[in-house]
C-alpha cells in the first residue's frame, strides 16, 4: 500500500496504521510503504515490485495525484489496483462509487472483483480525471502553494483560483488534429477529461461519452477577467457548458501542435510535467483493473 504523506485531511502514519489494523483483523497481511511527494514515482514501483513478487495487489491511499502516481507504475504489470482515497476531491474514487470514508473504504478491499475501467493517456502517461495545459497547470500550481500554507479544503482552492484569475495570462495559439483534420485555435486553457462525475459537477454534456470510454476536450475561448470569473461560477453551479465561451467536443484521439514549441508544462491529475510536443491524447478502454467490493451496497451513490 502506498500512502501519500501529504493527501487530504487523514495524512500519514496514523491513517496508514489504522488501514493495516483493520486489515489485519479480517485476516489479510499488508506492507504499508509511506511516501512524501518528491518520493511518490519511486515508492509506487517499489509497490508494484513486491506486489509483483508475492502475487499481491497494490493499493494507493490518497489524493487523485497519489493515484495517478501508481496507477502510472501499474501499467502493464497486470497487478489488480486497490484505492483509499484520503485527497480533497477524490474524483477518481467518487466516480466509480467508492466511499470516501477511511474505513469504509478499506472493508471494500476485503472481498473485491476486478474490473478494468477507463482512462486517459497523454504521451503515454496515464489521467485518471483530467490533463490539461494553458491556465488550468498556473491554477494548480497556484493552489498547491496556497494549501501549503492555508491548508487542504475545497474553500482553499476556491480561494486560490480566485487569486489565480486575477493575473494576466498568456493566450496560446494550438493546432488540434482530429480525425484527420487539423484545426488552429487560440485558447487561454485547455482541459481534457476523463471523468465522468467531475464533468457532471461543472455542467459540461460530455459525461455519457466519457463513460463509454471516451475523452472530453475542453477549450476556453480568448477574453476579459470579469468573464474568467464568470466561467469559474457557472462551473461551481454545474452549467459551465452553457457558456459560449467554452468549446466542447469527445474523440478517442487527438494530436496539439504548438508551432516553434517543443516542450510545454501541463498537468496530469494535478501533477505538474512538462512533456515534449505534439501532444497526443488517447483514450485507454478498460485498461486499469480497478479493485471493487463484491456487494454493490458497499458503493456509494455519488
């Protein structure tokens, strides 16, 4: 098990020790390996190769970044994933009904099937809710400063994106190539998803395709402050997609060309990368063998 030092409000070796009694009384051994987050890549292979070793599982205990984090160290392995989650959002957990509640959680791990699910691939590096570049990667950045010091809460990063939005910010100039067609666009940020649940809560009618396996690419058109501020509350109420400002469309496949560009800074599940250009999304069906309780009354209705 992989536990993320710094997720959430249940942090550390407290909630890891708690995880680990209850498995140990329903008769089940575990190896807990803590991990900040500079440690995170290394821990989770490390996971991966005992879990490989002994016929196990490998269960990341944490945010939506923890798990992007070994979920990445899983590909190809075969290895069946195991989720806890202990972020702020927890859209990868929520998604496929998993609760949020520490203990709750765990117990669904005692008697579980698996089943592969969906996600998203960006230069072959998996997203389990969204990748994104422009804007969105500034906000995250501007957000995790922000919880280092104020805290991890929802109302912390609705400050800080508030914050965020306040400065300037560049207008990127992108080629997308789509089905072979190649269309330019200028967006002030770009959001691909690969979250259902996330794309209902901001209002975006992309859910029902992402659900078939599908990405939801995002684009937010050129403008004013005072309408950034307004694209952020008509997200908060759930009807981002009724904007004209917002341009929506799903694929399977597509390509970013930034001209004179070879590398740009994104985001992978709020994790901050900077990857070599052109971009390519895919859309991964059924790839990653996700860990979920037998009994369907374990799930929670999100």
């Amino acid at each position: 098990m992989v536990l993320n030092n710094g997720s959430g409000q249940q942090t550390g070796a407290p909630a890891g020790e708690r995880i680990c009694e209850l498995l140990t009384r329903a008769g089940r051994s575990a190896k807990l390996l803590l991990a900040d987050k500079g440690q995170l890549d290394s821990v989770a292979r490390e996971a991966v190769q005992r879990a490989g070793a002994q016929h196990g599982i490998v269960v990341g205990a944490g945010g939506d970044g923890t798990l992007n984090t070994v979920a990445q160290a899983l590909q190809g392995s075969g290895i069946p994933f195991g989720v806890i989650p202990l972020g702020t959002f927890n859209y990868f957990a929520r998604n496929h009904g998993l609760p949020q509640n520490l203990e709750a959680a765990t117990r669904c791990l005692l008697d579980a099937r698996v089943q592969p699910v969906h996600a998203g691939f960006l230069n072959g590096h998996i997203f389990l809710v969204n990748a994104s570049l422009g804007l969105y990667p500034n906000l995250l950045e501007d957000r995790e400063s922000d919880k280092a010091q104020l805290g991890r809460s929802r109302l912390v990063a609705l400050f800080s994106a508030i914050k965020t939005l306040a400065r300037a910010h560049r207008v990127l100039d992108v080629d997308l190539d789509l089905e072979g067609r190649t269309r330019h666009l200028r967006t002030v940020s770009m959001v691909v998803g690969s979250n259902a649940l996330q794309l209902e809560h901001i209002g975006v009618p992309l859910a029902a395709a992402v659900r078939e396996g599908e990405l939801a690419a995002m684009l937010v058109r050129p403008m004013g402050k005072p309408s950034l501020y307004g694209l952020l509350l008509r997200g908060l109420v759930s009807r981002l997609g009724e904007t004209e400002n917002l341009h929506c469309f799903s694929f399977s496949e597509l390509q970013v060309h930034r001209r004179r560009r070879r590398r740009i800074k994104v985001a992978l599940d709020g994790e901050i990368r900077r990857l070599s250009l052109p971009l390519t999304f895919t859309a991964g069906r059924e790839c990653l063998p996700l860990l979920l309780p037998r009994d369907p009354a374990l799930l929670v209705r999100q």
